[in-house]
C-alpha cells in the first residue's frame, strides 16, 4: 500500500526508488538513528509491540509518539501531526507525553484548524515539534486560523494565510504580530499534567498586536 504509493512517487519525481522498507514500525524500534523525523502517524491503532519502548502501551497514538522519539539522535528534530485528543489525554498518552516533553528540550505546539485534512479526514490536528538537544524554558503555542485555501475538499487558494507569521515566529523565538498564540512557561505545563492543550491555560486565544 504505503510503501508502493511512496515508490512511485519516488520514480515519477525523479528520486530513485531505493532505501524504502515495508515492515511494522513499531515491531522493528529505531535507537538514536536519524536527524529530522517528520509524519503523519496512524491514528486509534493499536500494537501487539508496545513492551520494545521505554513508556510501553498498547495504545498506537503513545507508541508512534515513542517510536519517533527513540529514532531520533542526540541532536535530532522530531514534527509529528497528531490527533488534538493527544495534547491532553491521560492514561498511556498522557505518560508518553510526559516522558517526551522532560526529555526533549525544546517544545512548539501548532493547533491547525478543524477540516485542514478533508476530505481523507475531519479530525482536528496540531502538529508537535521538538528537538532533543535545546535550552527553550517555555513552550510556543500558535493557533492556526487561516492556512491559505478554503477548508473544503476543493482547496481552492485564499489570500490569509498565517503559517509564514507562524514560521517568522518560531525561528526568530517571538510571536509576531497577528499572531494567534503566546508562550507559556514550562512549569506551568508541569503543573497541569504536562497538557499541550493551549486552552488550559488561557480561556481566549490572545492576538498579539
């Protein structure tokens, strides 16, 4: 399936089509082995492997989280999609969420908008990036509005679009201007169970100015 959809891709855009596996990621756990991971996980799936993690679980949403994690180097990057159920879960979730954010350093957390992903899926998404090598004390939050096309099927292109301001943010470590977000401190996320969920700690999303 995947892995055949990927080679053709690979073949039609000039790439090759060498260094694909077919196999059970989570039957097969990766130490310390890449640089960037960036993926679109699974959602609700569960696993027969998740005993081979240092956070086991049944639960697939915990173990692709731990599987991306583990795969990482020293000073790798890690930006998975995951359902919004995952911010803020308890339960396995919440405990891989927990080990995460106390080992990785350095947090963004970017809420896309309901139907982004329509029409393969409706579920509500944010993506979770981290590095494992960094000093942030406070996590960034970005509530995206307006990605530049219509939350149809169609996608038909539209003017507002605040992923660059999203970007311009998180590479200059401030929220810009017009930007639906803040910043909170990482204790204070400690404190609520290590939720990733903006709104336990604001009851409005701010707009910076």
């Amino acid at each position: 399936g995947s892995a055949k959809i990927a080679k053709m891709n690979m073949i039609l855009f000039g790439d090759g089509n060498s260094n694909l596996h077919r196999q059970d990621s989570f039957a097969n756990p990766q130490t310390g082995k890449y640089d960037i991971v960036v993926t679109n996980p699974p959602y609700s799936q569960k696993t027969r492997h998740g005993n081979l993690y240092e956070v086991p679980s049944t639960n697939g949403d915990a173990i692709a989280m731990m599987h991306c994690f583990d795969s990482l180097n020293p000073n790798g990057r890690g930006c998975v999609l995951v359902k919004e159920d995952f911010l803020v879960d308890g339960g396995d979730v919440g405990n891989v969420r927990e080990y995460v954010f106390k080992n990785a350093k350095d947090f963004s957390i970017v809420s896309l908008p309901r139907k982004m992903f329509e029409p393969y899926t409706p579920t509500k998404t944010s993506i979770v990036y981290f590095e494992k090598k960094g000093k942030r004390d406070s996590t960034f939050f970005y509530i995206v509005k307006n990605v530049g096309h219509e939350l149809t099927s169609r996608k038909r292109p539209t003017q507002k679009n605040d992923l660059p301001n999203v970007l311009d943010s998180f590479n200059e470590h401030e929220i810009k201007s017009a930007i639906r977000g803040d910043i909170v401190d990482n204790k204070e996320i400690a404190k609520k169970d290590y939720s990733l969920w903006f709104y336990d700690y604001f009851e409005e999303v701010p707009i910076t100015n």
